[in-house]
C-alpha cells in the first residue's frame, strides 16, 4: 500500500474521547436464554466441533472479544459493509449520533475470518453474542488463500428497529466526524477499522474514500489545548 492515511490519531483527538451524554436503549433486550439457545444453534451446526470461524469486517478484526486460534484474509461476496445501525449510546448520543457498521445484502468486502480457540467454545460464543446486537448471526462462505471456509458473520436484518439505510458518502463523513459516545467516537472506530484492514493488507476503497473525508473535517477542528 502505497498511500498514506490522512485520518490520523492527532486528528480523532482533536474531538472530545467520549461524553457522559447516553441515549435510551432503542430495542429491547432479548429473553434471558437468548445467548444460550443462539449459541447452541449455531454450534449444533459445525461440520467439526471444536472449529467455529466468524467473518470480521469491522471492531471484530482490531477488539475480536475471544481468543483468536487461527487468523485468514478472506473475502466475502454478497454481503457489503455498510454504516446502517443506528447508535445514540455507545460511539454516538442524542446531540451527537452515530452510525454502527455492520453487513447489508448485496455487493462484496474483504475482512478477516478467525477461528476460535476451541477451549471453552460454547462460553466464548455466549459471550461475544452479547456484545453483539440481538440479531442471530448468519452462516457464510468466505474465500481464502487456503480455500474456503465456512463461518457466521454478524449481519443486519432491515426490519430491526436500529437499521438505517447508509447514507450518501459526504453525510456519512458528516456523522462520523462527529459522533462521540460514552465509549468513544465514530472517527476512532474507523481508523481502527481501516488501520487493522491495511495491516492484513486489505483495502476497502468506501473506508479509504470515508477516512480522508472525515479527515478533512477534523482538520477545520481547532487543536486541543494542553492541560484543559
């Protein structure tokens, strides 16, 4: 990769880290086997197992929440990245909202499949389903340099409450440059996301696209002063 990112560390803090500001939470909370039962579910599945892979396209690649056994570029058709969960509570608030990525039908990315460490699996699962939105994973084939695997991927359903259709490239940029949450900003979670793509040598030409713009807005932000 030759070009270099514009959206840089100095930038993102020129926002504020996070804000105590929390939005209600918008949809319920699932029955209290949910986890449970969707865990089971999936591992009922398995072709072997001790062999769980899941399909990181966005915070799953740089915070994967599980013990990470084995990990493969992969590239995934069908499915697209896409900025379409609403978030007023956790990287954005009601004066400042967000957009959550997750995947939408239609198109292709790359990301990277990784594999579970087969210790304590089922515990594992049920505590990165929790993490996640409600909505049960779906079943996915990715490509690999060493053939194909089969993994769940975290996907939206449009009929979910929190869906919202991604918008236009510049008003995307717009919300991401300026949602802060209580646990931090859209800017920050792009840059992670787009800095761990490069890492595995992965460019995703919408996030490199997004990443400069959000930049370019944070550059008209004024340099925090030390010390206040």
């Amino acid at each position: 990769m030759t070009d270099t990112l514009r959206l840089t560390r100095a930038l993102v803090d020129r926002l504020p880290p996070r804000t105590d500001e929390r939005g209600p939470l918008m949809v319920d909370a699932p029955g209290p086997d949910y986890y449970e039962r969707t865990a089971e579910a999936v591992l009922s599945r398995l072709e072997r197992p001790d062999e769980l892979w899941v399909f990181a396209a966005g915070s799953l690649i740089w915070k994967p929440r599980f013990t990470v056994a084995e990990r493969r570029v992969a590239h995934l058709d069908g499915w697209r990245r896409a900025f379409c969960i609403g978030d007023r509570r956790f990287r954005g608030c009601p004066s400042a909202p967000g957009l959550m990525m997750s995947l939408d039908r239609g198109g292709s990315c790359s990301g990277v499949v990784l594999r579970m460490a087969p210790e304590n699996l089922a515990a594992s699962l049920v505590a990165m389903l929790q993490t996640e939105p409600p909505l049960a994973p779906e079943w996915v084939e990715a490509s690999t340099d060493a053939g194909p695997v089969r993994a769940i991927a975290f996907a939206i359903d449009r009929s979910w409450p929190l869906y919202v259709p991604e918008p236009l490239e510049e008003d995307l940029a717009d919300i991401l440059a300026s949602a802060v949450g209580h646990v931090g900003t859209m800017a920050e979670y792009l840059l992670n996301t787009v800095t761990e793509l490069e890492r595995h040598g992965v460019r995703d030409p919408q996030l490199w696209r997004l990443q400069s713009l959000v930049a370019e807005r944070l550059e008209r932000l004024p340099v925090p002063v030390e010390g206040l």
